[in-house]
C-alpha cells in the first residue's frame, strides 16, 4: 500500500496528503498489532500452565469466533464459550 503511494505521489497522481496519511495509517496498525500480541502472550502463557504444558512455542489460534487450541478436542473447546 505504501509503495503504491510513493509510487503514485513520485508520478503526481497522489498528493502528499494521502501519502502521509497512509504511511501514518501504516504505523497506527503497526502498533496495534504489538499492542495485541504484547496482551496475547501473557494469556497463551496462563493457557499452556493449565493444560500442563510448557509455554514456549504454546501458540492458540483463531478460527472465525473460535479459539482453537493445538492438542484440545473439539468436545473439549466446545465448552468455551
């Protein structure tokens, strides 16, 4: 995205504006993802003490609204909400 802005405020078909404005955007996402993994890792952390096991390399995934845990049976994760 932000190569196609320079790209297109290099050629003058993007302003300058929307060129800082995607850069800018860029950085606001950029953040939030930290922010969020910063807040998941504690969470995987607890997960794995739980299920007894180690929590490095202990990763939860999403699926749509569900959490999938690795090793957890679905009659098991069915019964989180």
């Amino acid at each position: 995205m932000i190569q196609e802005a320079q790209y297109g405020s290099d050629s003058g078909l993007v302003s300058e504006l929307d060129l800082k404005q995607a850069q800018t955007l860029l950085g606001q996402v950029r953040s939030q993802r930290d922010a969020m993994h910063i807040q998941r890792a504690p969470l995987e952390h607890t997960i794995a003490e739980l299920l007894g096991r180690t929590p490095e390399g202990f990763h939860t995934f999403k699926a749509g609204n569900r959490l999938l845990i690795p090793g957890l049976s679905d009659e098991m994760l069915d019964q989180f909400p």
